[in-house]
C-alpha cells in the first residue's frame, strides 16, 4: 500500500484520510477493504450519503441498465425519460402519502447548492436580507450557507464576512434555563429591539456536524408555530437527517410540521451519486426561468439510482420500521458506552446519533482505537467531543451489534480506569 501520490499531489485541505490513512478498493453493504484486503466495518456512510450501503445492488444494476442504454447522461433542466420516472415516484411514494404540495427544484448536486438556493428564494419571496440560524449549526461551504453556520474553524476559511444571518440559541443550549424562543418572541414583535425580522429561519433536526443535538417535537413545532405567525420562512436542513436516517423518510415528520422550504441530498441519489433538490411550498416558487441554474442540476444516473431507491425502500413503511428497531439497539448499544464515564451522555435520533464526553479528548481517542479494530466512525460537536455513528439504515443487526461491541471495546481501552471505577459507583 503506498499513499505517497496523495500526500505529494492531493491539497493539505484532506481531512477524512489523515483519520484513515488506507487505500480502499472495494466497499459492499456496511464493509469496506482496502487494497490489502483488510476488512473495515463502516459507521460512517460517506457522512451520510450512503444511507443504503455501498454498492446496494439493485440499485447499481438499474445504473448499468441505463449507463449501457446510451441514455440522456446530462441535461441541465431539459426534460429527460429519467428525470419525470424519478418525479413521478417521488410524488406518489413521498410527498402525497404526506400531504405535501412541495414544488421540486433541482438546484445543482450538492447540499450547499440546495441550501444556498433555499436562502435566496426565501429572501425573494419576503424582500427581506437576514437569515436565522441556531448555534452548533452546519449548512455547507459555500459562502451563503456557510454564513448560517456555527463552527468557527470553518466560517474562518471564507476570508471574508459573513452577512445578514444571525443565531439563536438550539434547544438545550441554554439548559431550559431560559423559556424556549422567548428572546426571539420579544425582539420580532418589538420595533424597537434593533433586530430586523428575518427572511427565514434555517434548521436542522438533528444537527449531525454540531455535536448530534436533536431538538425536540415540542421545540420543533413551537418554532414553526413561531415562524408561521410573523411570516417568516421555515427551511428544514434534511441533507443528513432526511432520507430515512431517524426513521421516516423526513427527520421532520414526527413534529407533524410542514416546513416552506426543505433541503434534500446527500442519500437522496441512494448510491452516493450526486443529486440534491429544494422543495418548495407553491406560494415559494417564484423564481423566473433560469434565475437559479447550474450545469450539473440535471445528472441523469442520479435520477435513476434514485427512483431505484424509493420503489425499492419507500413503497410502504416495512423499512422505516426496520430503521426504528435499529435505531433503538444503536441507542442500547451508545447507553453502554456513555456509562462507563461520569456524565456522558447519548445524543441524536435513529441511526444519527453518538456519546457526548465531558473531556473532549475522549472521543477522537476511542474513534482511532475503533479503527484500529476494523470500524470506521467518525467525531462531531465543535470540540470534537462526539463520537458519532452513522451506519447505512440497510445494516444486519448482527453487523450491527459487532460495530457496537468494536465501539464499546474502544472505549473501555481508551478511557482511564479511574473513570470507569467513578461510573460503577455512581450506577
């Protein structure tokens, strides 16, 4: 195995790699192998764009199928075979068993373009410039939805400022030391409180990159509740919590709430094949014709594996409870590890969640032992003091418990035995 090319050739900008320093050839389900044949459970779905595991096979053959067809491969927003099969299945498996009326934009294939067009459509609609985000969030790179996010590392590297975006604080970040929202109540309904009434408010279920906080049902539905009464704009962030990762094919639908504006990608293509759409409610879509464009909003394999991947999970509810039984053994499995150190805890929803430690060195220590014994999982939180896990939603639950005994395995070997003692007492 050599890696040399990639350290002399590839930017320092790398950053999975220097965790995992191997050469991967061959990925199947929730494994990988490397050139060498080394095994490697995988918990960490391409950061959650492989919610089906690698290489699922029927969607890969409907791939081929259509690769050897000579079929339309790129075509902007022309009209294509590939592109109405996947808006057709996508109306009738996703949004009208849900009682949405969501227009579908295709706004280039990546989280940051539906994000970044999700800003500017909002600002369209109500004439207004600010945008409001919560702390610990993470909406991409590009300089729109990088200034709605919270991670300091990475608004540093936009070498500019960031306007008309402003945060507040996400459920629990003040300790329930403060009535939810009521900041935000008080500073909209006063003129005179300095703060311009945003165009939207971005958010995340679950925020997967600022530490797996989940919001919860109540908070959620306060703040669309909220935002419905001053004419403010709800965008739900879903590019890693959508696509069946808490349990249903949107992390929002237990709150019972229906956003403006919804963001989808990463899983949405269901091979890791880039794809993203913005969905937006009828009154929201007043864009003029190629007002927002982009050369790649129109990736055809990304239609088909995509389509494949609805007919094949979304047909009726018999995944999505496969996903909540394994969501709920994951939690077991994350509770034992969170006891073995004084005030850790488990975080997230479904198969979106982790252990918070109170010594942020823990967590980058256990996932480098856990590679080190063949698992792949990766840290979150702005210290990195989350370990995070992520499996594909396809995952056995004998993969599933290996992963975990791995992880639990790490954990007791990097954690100090004084620690440990501690948590046996106070159990």
């Amino acid at each position: 195995m050599t890696t040399t090319v990639f350290e002399n050739r590839e930017s320092v900008v790398r950053g999975y790699c220097r965790n995992w320093p191997v050469v991967f050839s061959q990925a199947r389900g929730a494994e990988q192998f490397t050139e060498d044949g080394e095994r490697y459970l995988d918990f960490f779905s391409g950061a959650g764009a492989l919610n089906y595991g690698h290489n699922h096979p029927k969607l890969k053959q409907a791939l081929l199928d259509y690769l050897s067809s000579d079929a339309v491969i790129h075509s902007l927003d022309m009209y294509t075979e590939a592109k109405r099969d996947f808006l057709d299945t996508f109306t009738e498996l996703i949004l009208e068993p849900r009682g949405m009326d969501h227009k579908v934009q295709f706004p280039g294939p990546t989280g940051t373009n539906t994000v970044e067009a999700a800003l500017k459509i909002a600002r369209k609609v109500t004439g207004r410039t600010e945008v409001m985000s919560f702390t610990n969030a993470f909406h991409g790179m590009t300089l729109g939805s990088l200034a709605v996010t919270g991670n300091s590392m990475k608004r540093s590297g936009a070498g500019t400022p960031l306007y008309h975006a402003t945060s507040a604080p996400y459920d629990g970040f003040l300790d329930g030391r403060t009535p939810d929202f009521l900041w935000l109540e008080r500073v909209w309904a006063d003129s005179g409180s300095g703060q311009e009434l945003p165009a939207a408010v971005i958010v995340e279920t679950v925020q997967g990159e600022g530490g797996l906080n989940a919001g919860r049902m109540e908070w959620l539905r306060n703040l669309a509740d909220l935002c419905r009464r001053y004419d403010v704009k709800l965008i739900v962030d879903d590019v890693q919590a959508g696509c069946g990762r808490t349990g249903s094919f949107f992390s929002f639908e237990p709150a019972e709430i229906q956003p403006d504006v919804i963001c989808l990608s990463k899983s949405l293509s269901g091979l890791g094949l880039p794809m993203a759409v913005t969905l937006l409610r009828p009154e929201m879509d007043q864009w003029e014709p190629g007002e927002h464009n982009g050369t790649f909003r129109g990736f055809n394999p990304g239609f088909v594996t995509a389509t494949a991947a609805l007919k094949e999970f979304w047909s009726d509810d018999s995944f999505a409870t496969t996903v909540r039984e394994r969501g709920e053994q994951l939690k077991a499995g994350l509770e034992r590890i969170a006891d073995l150190v004084p005030d850790a805890s488990y975080r997230g929803r479904g198969l979106l969640s982790g252990v918070h430690f109170p010594d942020i060195t823990i967590a980058e220590k256990v996932a480098a032992e856990a590679f080190e014994r063949g698992l792949l999982v990766e840290t979150s939180g702005p210290e990195s003091e989350v370990i995070k896990t992520m499996p594909p939603l396809t995952i056995s639950s004998e993969q599933l418990a290996e992963g975990l005994d791995i992880l639990f395995e790490a954990a007791t070997t990097v954690i100090e035995p004084s620690d440990a003692d501690a948590a046996s007492k106070a159990a």
